[in-house]
C-alpha cells in the first residue's frame, strides 16, 4: 500500500531484480530474477517497511544505475535526485548528467489533478515547475518535481516517462536503506510505471528463503504453470474518502482456518459508505492486516486450534510491529510449524491458502531462556490506523500471482518460485 510502513525491530530483507532480461516467446515478456540478501537493521526503526521487494535498472541517457521499491500500492513513481543537503552515501539519480531529462512546466496538461485524475498534490514552484509532496503514515515525506525521462528495462527503453524527481530525502526519524535510490508505483493509476510502459498485465512469484524468483512484466503462458484462479477487481465510479480507486482491490468473502470458516457478518467484509473496509492486494506491505473484529475472529480461532502445540508468550505489553499481539515461545530446536493449521483468504473465484510455515515469523533478537519468540504473522490494521485489508506480500510466498490490468482481475496458482526460475533459465 502506498502510504503503509511497517514497523522493523531487528531486519530488513531485500528481494533485488538483477537487470539481466530474458525474452519469453514471441510475446517479448520480460522476466527478471528475484534474489534475496539479509542486511543488518538498525534497531530503532519506527513504522517503517521490514521487507521491501526492490527492483534494478537504469534511468536516464546516458543509463544511470538506480534500485527501486516495488510497490503496487503507489501511482508515482519517483527517484532521489541529487541534492547537495542529501547525504553522500545515500545513492541518488543526477539529472544534470541525463541529456533526456526534462522537467515539467507548470502549463502541461499532466500538471493538473483535473486532466490526469492524479490524487497527489501538485502545484507551480518558483521556477514555474510542476511540484509535489507524498506524505507517508510514518510522518515521513518525500517533495520535488515531476519530470519526463527514459527509464530503460533490459533492452527495452520507454522515453518520456513521468516521474517525481525528489530534493528532499523521504525519510523521517529512521536510517534510509543506502541501496533504494526510490520508488517504483505499479497500481492501476494513469501515471503507474506499469501503465505508462503499456505492459496489459505483470506477474511475481516470491520465493521463501534466500531462495530465487521472478518478477514478469507482461503475458506468461507455459505448461508447467497451473491454470490460475481469478478475481475481479473491484471498481467504483463514486469517489469515497477511504476507497482507494487505483488500488488493486479485490472482494474478500471469508477466512478459513484448516477447514472451519470463520463466522463473520457479512457486513465486515464489505466496504462500508466512507470507502472504509476495501481489500488490497499489496507489494509494499510485508504481513496482512485485518480490520479489528475480522482480526479478533481469526486471531482467537488461530489460539484455539493450536492450544497444546504452541506456547504462548503470555506478556501483554508485547506487541510486534504494533499490530500483532498474538506471540509464542518456540524452543530454538524447531524447525518446521507443518503441524499448524492452514489459513485460507476466500475471495470470489479464488482462494489464497497461507502455508503453515508462513503463519509464524520469527522476532529478531528476542529470546526467552532457551526459547526463540515468533509472532502470528496476521495484524489489526486498526491499531496502524489503517481503515483497509491489507495482503501482504509474505503471505503472497510461493503463489504466482498475476496483475491483468488488461482483464481486470488477479490470478493466483500454488508453486514452488525456486523451481520456476530455474525453468526460467534464471
């Protein structure tokens, strides 16, 4: 989600896309290969990203390196430029070094809220340049100018494209990862990277571990992937002040755990008048976030089914990322939760089945005795202040999930991320 940062103890795990483009059929797909890197975390970190899925390509012309966060909670996509103010070790795009740069004039039509339906703010700064300023829920901001460039993938190259060109630094009381450059926004808005390089839809399948993976902008079609399983995006033509339109929002119908669904009114999964209570499908959020009552239903259900398999750490005052106040001890000597039940999320015409392995995550740092500390890796997005459900990109392990913005609709279907990249050729 654009304007969702989750909070970091101990770890951050970065999935990077090498820019290295294989070409898939006569379709000229790009498939890139997702690998993953551990890098220590500073411990104060508060309300921001634990995982981040990152991208690599070149922008500009000459092409200058940059490292992008993959986020399809975002419209904007936007780079740190070079700003004498900025840190030298915080890496940054130089727009003096790019003969394709070109900034935006206050008198384009793009520099308007009304012509591009764009939901940021913009407006003329002293040089007569189209500015703006995305605030995020951690306090934190990032502000400069919208600017047309080349951003180039591989051998593929899509001049002109829009993006925020950023002086000031978009961090706020926490370190910035030296390795992100900025921000990739992939939704469904006009000005998205993926709609302004015109691919009909894009896929990722994440693997777990510091195993490999992909990330395919474009149309898959291969015997070994199984038939995936579609739900219709949800759309609304009345704009509400919850409802986030470019979103990619789908209809949750119900959560079951091993085979027991939950009892829900239907009511709590339905957004209400205000927009409040719409699902997301999410590349910028780490774990999945639950309205209160939703949370509170699978929370004591999720107890009640393990009671005598787990131990739970019975500390009140403990509470991971500020949201999941559902904690274990686990002696050090486990090392596989298969004998936890499933969660499934229903939704209309397809299912996303969280694996047992997937459903406790481990707390860096945090030790009991001899016991590790692992936390119910489901949150009350309430306590985040967030009027939304979130599916977070760790429950998304495993899954080829496939955006068809063509279709409007998202696939799902199980597989092993490892294996696919290797039968990638990756």
């Amino acid at each position: 989600m654009a304007y969702i940062y989750i909070l970091a103890f101990h770890l951050v795990l970065l999935i990077f896309l090498q820019p290295e483009v294989f070409l898939c059929s006569a379709l000229q797909t790009l498939v890139l290969p997702l690998k993953t890197q551990l890098i220590p975390s500073p411990n104060n970190l508060s309300f921001h990203r634990n995982v981040s899925l990152t991208v690599s390509l070149t922008v500009g012309t000459p092409p200058q390196n940059v490292v992008m966060v993959l986020d399809t909670g975002s419209e904007l996509s936007w780079l740190r430029c070079n700003n004498p103010s900025l840190p030298n070790s915080l890496p940054t795009f130089n727009p003096l070094y790019s003969s394709s740069y070109s900034p935006m004039l206050c008198s384009s039509p793009a520099c308007s809220t009304q012509v591009r339906g764009f939901t940021i703010p913009v407006w003329c700064d002293s040089n007569k340049l189209c500015h703006t300023s995305l605030s995020y829920a951690d306090s934190s901001f990032s502000e400069g100018n919208l600017a047309y460039e080349t951003f180039h993938i591989g051998s593929s190259a899509v001049t002109g494209t829009i993006f925020g060109c950023m002086s000031t630094s978009f961090s706020s009381s926490s370190e910035e990862d030296p390795k992100n450059t900025g921000l990739m926004g992939m939704n469904r808005g006009s000005l998205s990277f993926v709609s302004q390089m015109g691919f009909p839809k894009f896929s990722y399948c994440i693997s777990e571990g510091d195993s490999s993976g992909v990330l395919l902008l474009g149309n898959m079609s291969s015997p070994w992937l199984k038939p995936l399983s579609y739900t219709p995006l949800l759309q609304i033509s009345t704009p509400l002040p919850y409802f986030d339109r470019a979103a990619y929002t789908v209809q949750l119908q119900g959560i079951m755990v091993s085979k027991k669904l939950l009892t829900l009114p239907k009511f709590a999964l339905v957004p209400d008048h205000t927009g409040a209570g719409q699902t997301m499908i999410d590349s910028g959020t780490q774990f999945t976030f639950l309205l209160g009552p939703v949370y509170e239903a699978l929370r004591n259900e999720f107890f009640n089914q393990t009671q005598g398999i787990l131990h739970v750490l019975e500390e009140e005052d403990f509470v991971f990322q500020g949201a999941m106040d559902l904690c274990y001890r686990v002696p050090t000597t486990r090392t596989s939760f298969s004998d936890l039940p499933t969660v499934s999320l229903m939704f209309s015409g397809a299912k996303l089945v969280v694996t047992p392995d997937q459903l406790l995550y481990q707390v860096a740092g945090e030790m009991r005795g001899s016991d590790s500390v692992y936390c119910f890796t489901f949150g009350n997005s309430e306590f985040l202040g967030i009027e939304a459900f979130v599916i977070g990109h760790h429950h998304q392990q495993n899954v080829w999930v496939e955006f068809d913005l063509q279709n409007s609709r998202i696939g799902f279907a199980p597989i092993q991320c490892g294996i696919t990249s290797q039968r990638l050729g990756i």
